[in-house]
C-alpha cells in the first residue's frame, strides 16, 4: 500500500521540519520532505507532529505482559500492546533464573523474533545479569545473581542465534574482563550496570569495549568529588552511551537535566524499565523474576518496598522530559528513537525518517499524546478520530482507544 501524510510537522534527528509529506510504500518510507509531492492515499497530518517510532531498549514488559518468559505468544502480545504508547520497536529483557541460567526465556524470545507478526518489532534481546553485583542488585533476587563464566555466556549467545545485542554487567567482578571481550568479538554492546565499580574499574571495562550504561544513577555508586565512580567514567568516555529512565521518579528532574547537560542530546537514551503492570490500574500486582510486586501511587515496589522497575510508557516519558526536565522537544525525540536505535543496533534502518528506512512513525498531538502508532508501514494503534481518518489504511485487529 502506499499512502502520505501531509501537511504534519516532522520532529526528526533533532530537527524540526514543517508541512512535510511523508509518503510510505509499504513497509518502507519512500520520500519525506515539504517539497515532496502526496501520493497514492492521502492523510490529512495539518496540526499534528510526525516523529520516529519509539525504540525502548530497557523495558520488561506492560499492559499485563512479561518479556521475560518462557511463552513466545507472551512477547507477542505486549508487541500488539506497546504501539498503544507510541512504541515501534523494543529488546527483550531476559534476567536471571534461581541456580542457573535462563535458556527457556533465551529461546523464548528468538522464537518471538524470529516469528514476528506484527505490532512494535522486537529487535533484539537485552541480557540483564545473571552477571550483576550483589550489593547493585535492585530488585533482582541473589538467588539469581552468578560469577561472570565464559562457558555460559558461549551458551547463551549459542541460544541466542545472533540476536543478543545488549548484555548488563557489573565489570568489577571477577572474570568480568574476558566476558566484555568476549560479548565485544560476538558483537554485542555490553553495558555496565548494578554495579559497585570504582571509577577505575570503570575506565578498565569501558577500555576492553563497555559501550553503553543501564539505567544511569540506579543500582551504581553515586558521584562524589573525591570517588567519581562509574558515573565519572561515563561522562568522560565520549563513545558510551547512558540510559535514563524517564519516569522522574527513578532519577528526579534536577538531576536528569545534570546528566542531560553532562552526556549530552547525542548519547542519552531514554528507557522505561517498564514492568507488566505499566499501562494497568493503580494496585496492580505483578510478578518479576518469582518475585512479586504492587503498583502503588504510581511506583513499582516488592514487599520489601525496593522500587522494581517502573510504570512508565514511552509517550508519558517525551512528556516528563519537556514538561517536567525542559529538555527541548527535538532533543527529546531524538533520546527516545535515534540514540537507542544505535544502541540496538539497527540505526541503518529504525530511529530515522529517511527514504530507505522502516517506516515506523508516531503522530502525535501538540501536547504529546500518541493519535496513532504506524509500524512498519501498518497501523498499529490508532485513537479518536484518528481511528477514522486513517481507516482507508487500518487492517481489521488494529487497537483502537478504550
């Protein structure tokens, strides 16, 4: 099918460019640009904002579905769900499993990929642990945590058949430096995190090949101006990137503007570490790992009230670092579609709005609401009169408010 939405504001590679067209051949973006003439079906944009589909790169599911699981088809419903929050695109988190290693969630999740149907495309999967810190370790139970052995991970990127992009470690523990060169030579981006790391022990991982940080100020040592930690290492290493969790209550606003203004617009990536309760009523309960936790007043919490992930979707973090960090809008888009896409791996392709690319878009309202999530071409998700504008391209199942 081919279609152009005309007349919109595009919001792209933190660049803002007025009454485009944007026109889709399929799966792909054919042109884009205000000079580019609409056709086949045309779709009147005026008054809305067209950006890049959201890439979450730290997530652990939402809307009642766990990605950490043994059960494809679970995967593949938060994939129908996530659009509804202007998702396009996502990596499955894999954790820990009591006494072993998670080969059931690995296969799990190539087979979701592997047999993707639609809805946001799952990319990749993230590894978060087995190999964690002990006293780092956030919500992730002891019974899950290992010693960094290469025998394992041979047999979890074996499990993975290439689809492991990203891998969280804590580099100070031992065994730690052959499981970074060995994550590097296969190709994956290894990120530090729930880690106790010095800041030397931090320079030293980031030297063999850490390229990225999982969830910034979480689950790490602060930074202080007689021990700078991991946190130091991160500003100054130019080539690694840093997640945020935008939910400002994992990090409060001052203190994302400072790693904002420290890391810069070009190596910040917003992430949810959403759990399954995000998207459902206040009281939800869920399950993590075994463990199980309760939303309560907006914060996900185990019994023993430790925060265990979040709540938060895509769109409500957009919102929270304009309204509530005042970070520029175009620099905020490019936090939550083009830096992470780069992170996944899949930069040739996602993150962008270029001739060539998927065409994943979100339009959105002025103050920031999702009208409608395109996937690859399909629309996902589309609400209020959007349902009805875009009927002429909406396949019969696409989500639609309420």
């Amino acid at each position: 099918m081919r279609y152009t939405l005309a007349g919109a504001l595009v919001i792209d590679g933190r660049e803002r460019r007025p009454e485009c067209q944007v026109v889709v051949e399929d799966n792909w973006i054919e042109a884009i640009g205000p000079e580019v003439a609409p056709a086949g079906t045309v779709i009147d944009a005026r008054n809305a904002l067209v950006v890049p589909g959201f890439i979450d790169v730290h997530t652990h599911g939402g809307g009642g579905f766990a990605l950490h699981t043994e059960s494809p088809s679970e995967i593949e419903g938060y994939a129908r769900w996530a659009p509804r929050s202007g998702t396009t695109a996502f990596l499955v988190a894999v954790v820990g499993v009591p006494g072993g290693l998670p080969e059931q969630q690995l296969l799990a999740a190539v087979e979701a990929i592997e047999r993707h149907r639609g809805g946001a495309q799952p990319v990749g999967i993230h590894l978060e642990g087995p190999y964690l810190n002990p006293k780092r370790r956030g919500a992730h139970h002891p019974s899950w945590l290992r010693r960094p052995d290469p025998a394992e991970m041979e047999r979890m990127l074996e499990l993975s058949r290439g689809w492991l992009r990203l891998a969280t470690l804590a580099p100070e523990l031992p065994g730690a430096d052959l499981l970074i060169r060995q994550l590097v030579d296969a190709g994956v981006t290894v990120s530090i995190g729930h880690t106790d790391a010095t800041y030397e022990q931090a320079r030293r991982g980031i030297e063999l090949g850490i390229r990225h940080a999982t969830h910034c100020f979480n689950a790490m040592p602060p930074l202080l101006h007689r021990a700078p930690g991991p946190l130091g290492a991160i500003v100054e290493s130019e080539d690694v990137t840093g997640e945020l969790v935008g939910d400002c209550i994992h990090v409060l606003p001052p203190a994302m503007r400072v790693l904002i203004r420290a890391l810069g617009p070009d190596r910040t990536v917003v992430v949810t570490d959403a759990q399954p309760a995000a998207g459902l009523p206040e009281g939800a309960t869920f399950s993590f790992g075994g463990l199980t936790a309760r939303v309560a007043s907006g914060v996900a919490r185990l019994s023993d009230g430790t925060i265990a992930g979040s709540v938060l979707t895509m769109d409500q973090a957009l919102r929270n670092l304009v309204e509530q960090v005042g970070v520029a809008l175009e620099d905020a888009v490019a936090m939550l579609t083009a830096n992470p896409a780069r992170v996944a791996g899949v930069a040739a392709r996602k993150g962008r709005l270029r001739p060539g690319c998927d065409a994943d878009l979100v339009i959105l309202s002025r103050d920031l609401h999702v009208h409608a999530t395109i996937c690859r071409g399909r629309v996902a998700y589309a609400s209020g009169d959007w349902r009805e504008r875009l009927a002429a391209l909406m396949p019969e199942g696409a989500a639609s408010e309420g």
